[in-house]
C-alpha cells in the first residue's frame, strides 16, 4: 500500500496525425457549406489576367477552373489543405513545442478571410500553387539543413525551380531561405555554398522576366495598407474596408502601425521562428511586380496568401514563447483557441458574402439577358 500514490498520471498529448485529421475536418467545417451553395454558372471573378508567367501554365490553370465558379472553388479546396499541411509541417520543424502549435499555424491560414479570393477564380489558383509550391520548396530545405544528403539537396533544387520559374510571385523566395540559413539552428549548421546553385537559379528566374519585375517599384501606400489585413483580419468588417477606401491616410496609418507592432515584437520576444516570420513578410510585401490590392474588394488580396502562412508560424511561435511563463501557459491555449474560433466566423461570413454577390451578379444578368463573361482569365504571358 505504501507503493500506491494519489498522483494523476499526466495526459498525452495527441500526436501529428490527430492534429492532421482536425484540419481537414476544420477546413470542410468552415468552406463546404459555401461551395455546395456556389452557382454552377460562369463567373466573372478579377478583371485582370494572370501575372507574368508561361503560357503552358496559364493554359493548365484555365482549363484547372473549368467554366463555373463551382469547379473552381472544388479545384481550389484541395491546394488549400496542401499549404495548411506544408505550414504545419514547416512549425512542427522550426517551432519547439507541442504538435497543436503546426495545427494553429494551420488552421490560421485556412481561415483567414483575407484569403477568400482564392477560393472563387483561376487568378486563386495561381496564388494557391504559388503559395504551395514556394512552402513546398522552403520544407524541402529546412529538412535539408536538418538532415543532409544529396537527395534531399536534389529534392530542394527540384521544387526550388518549380517555385520560382513559373511565379513571378516568388520572385523574393531566395531571400526567405538566406533567412532561414542566418536565423536558424546554430552557426556551426550554416553552410552558404549549398545556396549557390539556387542563387544561380534565382538570377535566371528573374532575368527572364526582368522586364515585368524590374520596370518599376510598388508604391508605399500598396506596400503598407494590406499589411493590416494579415495581423488584423477582424478589420476585413465591410464598414472597415469601406471607411479605409474613403480615408487613404487613415489606411496608410494602419500599415505603418501594423509595421511598428511588427518591429516591436521583432525587438521584446525572444524568439528566432517569429522573428524569421516578421521580416519573410516584409520580403514578400517588398518585392518588385506587386499588384496592387484593393481594400474594399479584395481583388488582388490572394498576394497575401504566402505572407498569412508565415504570419500563421509566427503565431505559433509566439504562442510558444508566451507557453514558457507559467502565467500565460494557460490563457495562450485558450485565446488562440478564441482567435480560430473568430477566424471560422468571419471566413465563413467571407464566403457567404461571395456566393450572394455571385446569386446577385447571375440575377442582374439573367434579368438583362446578356451573356456572362467567362471565368478564364486569358494571359499575355511568356511562350
């Protein structure tokens, strides 16, 4: 009987494919209900084509979306899991910590409603296989620096050149892996000659489309104001966005606010993975050839999609640093808890907005009798 003690026997915690399975089940809970509710009839979606890319992968894209807003949305679904498992792999690596933190990181992403747009077009599609292939590339090399070995290296060149050749949306993905070789692990992990041939691979990506990504540089207010977006997505209320359009200064305030927090947290947490997040966001809203995004629309918010997921691993390494005060233990799991819960509310709210101004869109038409224009988006791109 002495033997015997009255200690609880602590819980363990669910592993990596637990947390695998709540996502998927998260990201059906939170878009499925609007994809089943999606007209089967051609939408418009942006007015402008795909940015600067090959005609082959303009094509692939177009025939990719179909002809109807449903197509694309069910098309669209299942490379929006693809990223959300990249960016809980990607925590699970460079974040210590529990497996739910890859599942915050996740979900984060996929509920972000400054995203929606991907969801409903072929330029959606273009931001989502940019976005997928460009975290595919940067897992492929943290595993190499991790572990070593020419497969691994072969691996990483591989879809390295998959990200950026076609995406001229990636064009800044060599900077983010200069970051993860200077910020990560220790200095003696460090090996600058394993970045030379993807540096050479970057020079030629970008000299074949120099005339597009070098003729001139974004302007400050389209660089700061859609910051806000992706650390304040509460901020995505139609009364926000509409008041923000009507007030450009107030917009630019917002953005410079959103950086000065940013800087802040970069300075007080003592964290290597958030602050390798903070500046790989800032790499991918500074990078010459971007679009610009409107406030009210959203039309050109799918640039976003990359720097969400890196903001949704800073989060998750924020989280991790506030785990180890025994204060905020607690109180973290359970406002991030209350965050994803906000962010399932005004993604799904996103999508209903969508799918009535599509009913009202095919309505108006109809009533007219003019034909709708197509989905596809044809491309003056590369041959």
């Amino acid at each position: 009987m002495d033997d015997i003690t009255d200690k609880k026997t602590p819980r363990k915690s669910p592993g990596a494919p637990f947390f695998l399975v709540s996502m998927t089940f998260y990201l059906l809970v939170v878009h499925m209900t609007s994809l089943m509710t999606l007209p089967n009839s051609p939408s418009g979606g942006p007015t402008h084509a795909y940015p600067d890319t090959w005609t082959w992968l303009s094509t692939f894209l177009d025939r990719l979306a179909g002809d109807s807003a449903t197509q694309c949305a069910w098309v669209a679904l299942p490379i929006l899991w693809g990223c959300m498992v990249c960016v809980f792999l990607l925590t699970r690596v460079l974040v210590p910590g529990p497996p739910w933190l890859g599942s915050l990181s996740g979900t984060f992403l996929m509920a972000h409603p400054a995203k929606t747009e991907v969801l409903f077009s072929p330029l959606g599609l273009y931001y989502l296989l940019a976005t997928l292939t460009a975290l595919a590339a940067l897992l492929a090399y943290v595993h190499l620096r991790k572990y070593g070995g020419w497969k691994r290296y072969a691996l990483a060149t591989l879809l390295y050149s998959l990200a950026v050749f076609p995406f001229t949306l990636n064009a800044t993905l060599f900077g983010l892996l200069l970051l993860v070789e200077f910020m990560c692990g220790e200095a003696e992990e460090r090996n600058w000659l394993r970045l030379v041939p993807l540096l050479v691979l970057t020079m030629i990506s970008n000299g074949l489309r120099i005339g597009t990504l070098y003729s001139g540089l974004p302007t400050p207010d389209s660089i700061l104001s859609p910051l806000f977006l992706v650390l304040y997505p509460i901020g995505l209320l139609p009364e926000t966005q509409n008041h923000l359009a009507a007030s450009p200064g107030e917009a630019w305030l917002w953005g410079i606010f959103t950086v000065a927090c940013m800087v802040v947290l970069f300075a007080l947490v003592n964290s290597k993975p958030l602050r390798l997040s903070l500046l790989a966001i800032l790499f991918f809203r500074l990078y010459p050839g971007a679009l610009p995004i409107d406030l009210v629309t959203l039309d050109g918010a799918g640039q976003l999609l990359l720097p969400i997921a890196l903001a949704g691993i800073g989060l998750a390494a924020l989280s991790a640093w506030l785990m180890h005060f025994e204060t905020w233990a607690q109180p973290t799991v359970s406002l991030t808890t209350i965050l994803c819960f906000m962010l399932f509310i005004l993604q799904f709210q996103a999508n209903r907005n969508f799918v009535q101004s599509t009913d009202d869109a095919e309505i108006t038409v109809t009533s007219k009798d003019v034909p709708r224009p197509p989905l596809h988006l044809n491309s003056g791109s590369r041959p």
